[in-house]
C-alpha cells in the first residue's frame, strides 16, 4: 500500500512537469499511444535471431531506443543495468533497440554491448520499428509496456532516474491479462 | 480497496505520456532548470538526448570519427568550470575552421549543451567550453573523459 501511495505520488509529480510542457504534433501522436498497444515488431537479435515483441507477451517491458554513437545514450545504460538487476526478479525485461545505422555503425554495437557488459536483449532497429513508435527523433528514448502488451509512457533522454525508475515500477504493477 | 488498487494500476495508462518529450517540444526534464539559465532558455530546454536526424550518416561518421579525434589530439589544455569544461586549441586558421564544424555539428546534435567559442586576440588560443545545467558537467566526465584527459 505503502508503495502504491509513493507511486500515486510520483505521477502527480510527473504530471505537474509535463504540464508545463509546450505541445506539438509530435508530442500530440505520442500521447495517442498512451494505453494503445505497443506496436509489434520483428527485429534480429545481435547473436542473429529473430525477436518479436510479442515473444515477450505477459512480461512487463522497458524498450530502450539508443545507439553507440550517442553519449547520452551510453551513459544511460548503468542505470538500465541497475533496473534490469533491480526488478528482473519481478519479471522486467529490458530491451535494447540500437538505431546504429549501416553496416559499419552496425558494426560497433558487439563489441560495444560486450566491452560495456550489457546484460538484456539487444536487437537491430530500423526505420519502420521507429516510425511506428513515433519516429523515435532523439536518442534515448524509452518506452514502458505493461504485462498487458499496453503502453504506459515513455521518457525521452537520459539522466531521468525517477521517471525511468517510476516507469520500471508501473510495468511491473500491471496485472497479468486474463487474471484478477 | 480492490476499487482503488484498480484504479492505482489504471492511472498509469492515463497519466503514462507524462514522462514524454522531444527536443522540439521544448520538454522540461525532471533534472532541469540550471541555476544560471535564463528563464527563455529554461523554457526551452530540451532532454539530455541526441536529435537523431540532425546529423546525416557521412555527418555523424566525420563529427564523431574525425573532427572529434582531430580537436582532441590538437587540445593543448582543459579548464574545469563550475558547470562544465572549456578547452584551449591553438589558434591556427585550420584549427578555428575545425573549431566551427564541430561545434555546429555538436549543437544540432546535442542541444542541452551552451556552446562558447572565444578567439583569443593576436591571433591566441582558441577557447571552446561545454557547459549546461546540472548534470552535463557530470556526463561531460562521464562520456567525454578523453576529452578531459590530459
């Protein structure tokens, strides 16, 4: 209860936040998924499999778009690390989509993915998997997914360790379709 | 309690788009709003992010593996600012022109940073710092330590 209180919390900070947000088109479309499902995609994994969001159905969800080339990016993925170690046990799993582009800046993500550790799932971005989560037009950009295939919101950049984390936390809150 | 623990979980699915933003949307981040930043630059501050359409590949490959590597080898100092860095080229015509490319590329990738270029007189030192609210002091370190490193 005390948890769900401090959640309850944490939103209505958030919200104040974006309230003072300007709107744009952009923004406008992103608000739309809200509580859509989260698009569906087939991507190859670094290790060559193919991977589909709906693979990962009943699992609370973080999908992290980043690339090597992007500092703030890198810079983002201890904290990941830390979530996928922190609620891992509730079942969270991370998903890394590297939007590195071409066959060279493909490339760069094994090595980059092994020489920095990277524990979760990292699969091959292209532009139909960003246009469907609304261009994805700055890198990091998260989105949180619900045990019921729902988008919950997303967060744009890094250094945003509450967000991020508040996020991580309703992911893991959502119920599990089918059950009460 | 079923009634409001129901109600917990489905706040999330309207409030979920609070967390969202773009550069463009002039998003105002959890950790923003730096002491020194005026109230029209606040206003606009965008997230600790890349614009991943601001540069083209043949601009990202040259900005990152070039002009990056280049100004980095011709660094002849780093001073360290309260809220960033500024770091001292030799003020060579070639050097400035470098200078310049980086910097417009740097700011239309990166627009969280304050960009300074200062040309020092007699034909001095080239100064450029990075500097921004809080927190970009830190991913300076962070991310770009080869800079910093002497």
């Amino acid at each position: 209860m005390k948890e769900a209180v401090l959640l309850l919390g944490g939103l209505a900070m958030l919200t104040a936040i974006e309230a003072s947000a300007a709107a744009s088109p952009s923004a406008a479309a992103r608000r739309a998924l809200a509580g859509m499902p989260a698009p569906d995609f087939t991507l190859k994994a670094l290790d060559g499999r193919t991977v589909r969001l709906s693979d990962f159905k009943g699992k609370p969800l973080l999908v992290n778009f980043w690339a090597t080339w992007c500092r703030p990016c890198r810079a983002e993925i201890p904290f990941l690390v830390e979530l996928s170690k922190k609620y891992g046990s509730s079942g969270l799993e991370i998903v890394g989509i590297s939007m590195d582009e071409g066959e060279k800046g493909r490339a760069q993500v094994a090595p980059f993915v092994k020489q920095r550790n990277v524990p979760y799932l990292i699969l091959f971005g292209d532009e139909a998997v960003a246009a469907a989560y609304d261009g994805v037009p700055i890198l990091p950009q998260t989105f949180f997914i619900g045990r019921d295939g729902k988008i919950l919101g997303s967060v744009s950049g890094a250094s945003k360790t509450a967000a991020m984390e508040l996020g991580a936390q309703q992911a893991v809150a959502t119920a599990v379709p089918g059950r009460r | 309690m079923k009634t409001i623990l129901a109600a917990m979980i489905g706040l999330p699915a309207i409030l979920g788009f609070a967390m969202s933003g773009t550069p463009t949307e002039h998003d105002a981040c959890a950790d923003s709003a730096g002491a020194t930043a005026t109230k029209s630059v606040a206003d606009k501050e965008s997230p600790l992010a890349c614009d991943r359409t601001a540069l083209s590949d043949t601009e990202r490959k040259r900005h990152f593996d070039e002009l990056g590597p280049m100004l980095r080898n011709l660094k002849k100092s780093v001073r360290e600012l309260p809220n960033g860095y500024e770091f001292e080229f030799p003020g060579d015509r070639a050097t400035v022109q470098l200078v310049e490319e980086w910097v417009a590329q740097e700011r239309a990738c990166c627009p969280f940073f304050d960009i300074n270029v200062r040309l020092e007189r007699e034909r001095g030192s080239v100064w450029m710092s990075l500097t921004g609210r809080e927190g970009v002091k830190r991913f300076i370190e962070v991310e770009g330590a080869e800079w910093i490193k002497g």
